[in-house]
C-alpha cells in the first residue's frame, strides 16, 4: 500500500469500466484521483455515474474529485488537465482511458465515423498528455499511460471468433495502433525528463461490473475473457514504475513484475498474472 502517496492522478472515462477500476487501484495506493467522463449523472450508462465512481472512492477513504468534459470536442478538452489540478494539485499520472468504438468494415467505416473515433481514441489523449508534460517537468516527472487494444494488430486466421467479428473492429483498431506508435515515440522523447509513457492493453476481452454481455462469452469460452482487477494491477505498475515505451498486455506486465494482483480497494490478493476471471462475483 502507498505506491502512489502524495500523488495526483487524472483518469478519463472513469465513471465504469476499466477506467472506474484504474482509478479505484491507484485511490488506494495513496494517490489522489480526479475522474473524467462527458457528464454527470449521465442516464444509460452502462454501469453507474461519475458522481457514484467518486462517491465510492471516498467511501474507501481515499480522494476523489470529478471533472467533466466531452473529449470529444477539441474546446470542452481544451483546459480539461488545468482544471483538474485545481482539485488536488498538478497531474503527475494521466491516463487516457477514454475511448469510442464504432464496429464498421473497413470497406464501409464512413469519413464522419473514421474522424471521431481518430478524434478521441487518438488526438485526445495525445492533447492531454502534450497539457500535462509542462508541469510534470516542472516536477521533475510523470507518467503517462495510454489504454491500447489488441485489436491494434490484424487477427491470425482462423479467426478465434467469427469472420465477422474479425473485421469490423478493424477501422477502431487502426486508431489504437496510432496510438501505440505515438505513445513509444513519445516515451523516447521524455525518458530523459523522467517521464514514463506507456500504453496497457488487455489480453483477452474485460470483464467488468454490469457487464453482462462479456459474461456470456465467458461462461463459454473463459479464455477470451480477463478479470477488471488484471487491467488495473498492469496499470499500477505502469503508473509508478520506470518504464519506457512498453506497449504491453496487462498479464505481461503483472508477470513481468511479480505482482500479486489485488482487490481494488487493495485489501486482497486475488491470485497473480494466472489468474482467470470470476464470472458470478461481479454479476
């Protein structure tokens, strides 16, 4: 425990998923966390709010603060890691969870779909991490952490899946791989300033809370699916260790570094990087 004291940490698309579970870790490591998501009380979430994803934080007794702004939109990010600092001081952790994924062909992915999802998987967190660096110099370091997907790289026939499912992820992929290539060009640029930048990306499909479609496949086939808890253990590495330019999966990194992976309040050890997802316990 206290990985991260004395640390702030900015986290996009925090209110669920993996960006609430990477928040949730590094709460209770110490650091003191500011969540990001488009809005407030959003209705038809998938699971929860922003404002129950601070409440829960500091239900465990770590420190929370919301910030909301659509990444989406150049103007609303525009000042997005100023205004986060003004809840518990300069950003030393950023990570840009935030994504969007529209499920197109390639041949069929229009201009319109090509462009946002470029927009927000791509120029929006390369737009933060370029708002935080300054400070995080000024500090004399950081670390900057990039949520990446497999999908970055083309599937070996014959697909694990359909045919289908093989393709249309294809145009959201592309976007992840510029995103890699960013990320490690970036990490290059700053290791001499003792800024860590790296990209995490899960091995198999996440399972996380309410999210029942995930469930089904894992009651299949319980090897495409990764416990929440492996993505946010990764991420604590990655969040406080010196690496550079890892584009990495998340059981790598846990196994690479001896890491118990733990509850996200920290409390528990849950198994390490062997470990396989409970399918009932977050239903």
């Amino acid at each position: 425990m206290g990985r991260c004291d004395g640390k702030v940490a900015l986290v996009t698309g925090a209110s669920r998923g993996i960006g609430r579970a990477i928040a949730r870790r590094l709460a209770s490591e110490g650091a003191s966390v500011v969540l990001n998501a488009s809005r407030l009380g959003a209705h038809g979430e998938l699971q929860g709010t922003l404002e129950e994803a601070v409440s829960e934080i500091q239900t465990s007794g770590g420190k929370a603060a919301a910030v909301v702004a659509d990444l989406s939109d150049r103007a609303a990010r525009g000042d997005l890691v100023e205004r986060a600092s003004e809840a518990f001081g300069s950003i030393d952790i950023l990570v840009n969870n935030a994504a969007s994924a529209q499920m197109k062909l390639p041949s069929e992915a229009t201009s319109e779909e090509r462009s946002s999802m470029f927009e927000l998987n791509v120029n929006a967190p390369v737009d933060l991490a370029q708002q935080a660096i300054p400070a995080m110099k000024t500090r004399g370091g950081g670390w900057i952490l990039n949520i990446s997907s497999a999908s970055a790289i083309q599937p070996e026939v014959p697909y694990r899946d359909s045919w289908m499912a093989a393709l249309i992820i294809g145009p959201y992929g592309a976007t992840k791989a510029a995103l890699d290539r960013y990320t490690t060009a970036l990490a290059h640029e700053l290791a001499e300033h003792e800024i860590f930048v790296n990209a995490l990306l899960p091995v198999a499909i996440v399972l996380t809370q309410g999210a029942d479609f995930v469930r089904d496949i894992a009651r299949k086939n319980p090897d495409m699916v990764e416990p929440v808890e492996m993505m946010a253990e990764g991420a604590l590495e990655l969040c406080t260790g010196r690496h550079v330019g890892r584009v990495v999966t998340s059981r790598a990194i846990v196994h690479e570094a001896a890491r118990k992976v733990r509850s996200l309040d920290g409390r528990r050890v849950l198994g390490d990087a062997f470990m396989d997802a409970d399918v009932e316990a977050t239903a």
